[in-house]
C-alpha cells in the first residue's frame, strides 16, 4: 500500500535531563547526580514516529551551526527523516529544553532556548509545502513563530493541515489560524486555555466540535482521549500499559494518528489505533521508541481488539 506522505514543521530540539543522586536538591551549590541528552521537539518526534511507521516524511526547521545541530540533522536522518529542508542558522544556538529533577522525581527547574525558532522565515515555509505533494498531510507545531504558522495556513492548499500548541503559552500563536487547521491535538490544560473555561473534557470536546476545526483529539493521559468530529464528541479509551516513561506519549499519539489517516483509515479509527502506538511508547525509556514500526502497532492495537480484521 502507497501510504500518503506527510511534511512536518516546527521544532528540532536537544532535550537534557538531569537528576541528583540525594533525595533532595541542595541549591546554590554543586549537586552530585547524572545526565542525559537526547533528540526532541514535537514537530521533529512526530516526524520520527511517521518515519518509523514507514511514513515518508520530511521536516522544516532551523538548527544551529554547532556540534548539536549536526547531531540532531544526522541522527533524524537515519531514523528516516527527509532534513534536507533543516538548514544551520550561522551564529545561532540549537534549540534546547533542560530539566532537572530531584532524586524523589520532582521537577527543580526547567530551561527552556528556542530563540533560534524565531528565525524561520515565512518564505521557507513557502516553498517547502509548494514542493510537496498536495496529496499529502502537514503538520506544524506553535514553537514556529505567527509569520511561519500564517504562511504554513496560507500555503497548505488542499492539505490536510494538523498542529499541535506544544504548550499553553504557545497556543495563543495557533488562535489566529485555526480557521485553516483541519486536525488539533491538544491536552487537557491547553483545551481549557483555548476555551476559557475549567469545565471537563467532555464538555470541552463539545465545545471544540462546534469550533471552525472540524475535527481533533482532547488527549487525557491514561485515561485515553476524547475526539470530536462533525459535530460529534467520541471517548477513546487508551490501551492497556505498563509506563516507564511518558515523555513522548503524545509525540506517538499525533503521528500514529497522521500514519493511520496516511494509510486511508477514517479520523475515529485512526485515532483509536494510535492509542497503540502511545502504549508501546510509554514502556520504553525513549521519547521515540527505536523499534516503532507498523507491524508492531497493528499487534499491540490487535491484542485489545481482536475481532477486528486490519487491512495494513
């Protein structure tokens, strides 16, 4: 099967994630501990988890000129990633996100450097979605800056259009074209930023199926997700799991989502599949779990459905 192709935009990030070997933090001073760095950015782990699911799929975004640019351009690459349109901003850092946590697992301060982000030009965006397939799907993420994310709605054409807000304090840059977006993912705390409201997902749901975007997924952690659709407010149950590490489960959620539709399902039966490929993330201490594939997905989705008959 021709699956249908997909162009990612947004943020290539080097995720560092340190720990302190004490229970508790001592601040102001030298903790004894561990870190690790790996690849990130929502639009760059939505492009891996479409790659790994066979998905062609190809990324816009900036990096820096520097040893970290070259790593997650090189890496991405050999997962699978078309990074032919990542280009090195001659004087700029790549994006990164620090977080260091306690030995009890506490969260201590999180650092955030994506100013490189700002450097994306419209006219980039521009050309890349004019160079690709209008058969295919696109997906942005709101690390782009307004200008991006007004010429990623502006150019899309007959795309299928589908953005995540990354955080609440991005989603304002994604009000201004939801007009032009065919699919949201969001979490519960971004849904009641959107909305202006504390009610529950449900009622939110509601809400956002009577938005300009047609159709979307409410995501709620363990406790599944709910999709709205013509109207229509659906729950989605998440599969059974054993997590590990939960970074990354809504990443795997909007890109095994984009891969089903890709493969021709509908929005629901998509969406129902991907919680799928969410669990098998959850398990594993990746981000992006290394051995994501298809096969293994329609597995682990067969396991819990077994009556129904999967065409791959």
């Amino acid at each position: 099967m021709a699956y249908r192709p997909v162009l990612c935009a947004g943020g290539c990030v080097i995720d560092r994630v340190g720990e302190t070997v004490d229970a508790k933090e001592r601040l102001y001073t030298s903790n004894i501990g561990t870190m690790r760095t790996s690849l990130g950015g929502v639009a760059r782990n939505v492009a891996e988890n479409l790659a790994r699911l066979g998905i062609d799929v190809g990324l816009i975004s900036l990096v820096g000129d520097d040893l970290e640019g070259r790593r997650i351009v090189e890496e991405s690459s050999r997962a699978g990633i078309d990074m032919s349109a990542v280009t090195p901003a001659a004087g700029a850092t790549t994006a990164s996100y620090t977080a260091i946590f306690s030995g009890e697992g506490e969260l201590v301060i999180g650092l955030a450097d994506m100013a490189i982000f700002d450097r994306i030009a419209p006219d980039a965006i521009t050309a890349g979605i004019a160079a690709f397939p209008s058969t295919g799907f696109v997906f942005a993420d709101a690390n782009l800056p307004p200008a991006a994310l007004q010429a990623v709605a502006q150019a899309k054409g007959p795309r299928p259009l589908a953005c995540v807000p990354v955080s609440v304090q991005k989603l304002a840059k994604l009000v201004p074209i939801l007009a032009a977006v065919d699919i949201l993912f969001l979490n519960l705390y971004e849904a009641r930023a959107l909305l202006g409201s504390e009610d529950k997902a449900e009622d939110l749901a509601a809400r956002l199926a009577a938005s300009p975007v047609p159709r979307g997924l409410l995501t709620l952690g363990s406790q599944g997700a709910v999709a709205w659709e013509t109207g229509k407010v659906t729950s989605i149950a998440a599969l059974p799991s054993r997590p590990t590490n939960v970074n990354g489960a809504g990443d795997a959620l909007a890109g095994a989502t984009l891969a089903r539709l890709a493969a021709g399902d509908d929005f629901l039966t998509a969406a129902r599949r991907a919680m799928a490929a969410a669990a098998l993330t959850v398990e594993s201490p990746q981000t992006v779990r290394s051995d994501l594939t298809m096969q293994v997905v329609l597995a682990r989705y067969s396991n819990s459905h077994p009556t129904e008959t999967i065409a791959s």
